[in-house]
C-alpha cells in the first residue's frame, strides 16, 4: 500500500510547494509595522531567549522561575522585560547589560528553529530502518 501511495504523495507535495512559492514570491513585509507590533509585547515574545541563556548558566528550573517572575512583573507594573530584568541582581551577576539587550533583540532570536532544522537534516541522514512494504 505504501508504495502505491507514493506517486500520489509526490504530486500532491509538487502542487504545494507551486502554490507556496506563489504566495512566497508575493509578500511584502512592512518592517516598521512588524517592529512595532514586536513591540507591543515589551518584550516578553522573547522570554523564551532569556530563559534558554539563563539556563546554561544557573540550570533550566532557575531560568524558568526567574524569567516567570520578571515576565509577571512587567505585565504588572507595565515595564519592559528587559527593565525588569537589568534591576535583577541574579541577572546582572550573569550577564552584562549589552548581552541581556542583544538576547532581547528579535533579530537575534531564531526559537527552537536550528534544533528542528537538525532534528530533520538527521532523520533524513538515518532514516528508520522500517523498509516500506
């Protein structure tokens, strides 16, 4: 059955790519529009950056906590993440604030996008050893 379906499987993903390409090759990106909803968050969308680089250096359960609070804390008093987090001691001990301002640039900050870029460049590389049938 597997292989009967993969013709099908290969025009199908053939139609997708065409279509996306289409609406790829048509976007306009409004980079000051984008900026400023970025914005909008004071900072917060990148709490997950602070949180990975605080874990490397005072475990990923401390990271976690502290970037909780502080996020809390900005929401609350309606401050900025970073200004929560340069008024940290536990931070600054860390991090000078130029690292703290570049791990809070957008521009920066990929996500989780490398890890999953290599998790499928290695199930690629050692596919299952399931043969089809």
């Amino acid at each position: 059955m597997g292989r009967e379906a993969l013709p099908d499987l290969a025009r199908l993903t053939g139609g997708a790519l065409a279509q996306i390409t289409a609406i790829v090759s048509n976007i306009e990106v409004n980079a000051g529009r984008l900026a400023a909803n970025l914005d909008l968050t004071h900072g917060l969308i990148l709490g997950e950056a602070v949180m990975l680089a605080f874990g490397d250096r005072i475990g990923r359960l401390d990271a976690h906590t502290l970037v909780e609070h502080a996020s809390k804390q900005a929401v609350a008093t309606g401050s900025t993440l970073y200004d929560v987090l340069s008024n940290d001691e536990r931070v600054t001990q860390q991090f000078s604030l130029i690292e703290l301002q570049a791990l809070l640039d957008p521009a920066n900050y990929a996500g989780q996008a490398h890890a999953f870029v290599d998790a499928t460049l290695l199930s690629h590389r050692f596919p299952s050893s399931r043969s089809l049938p």
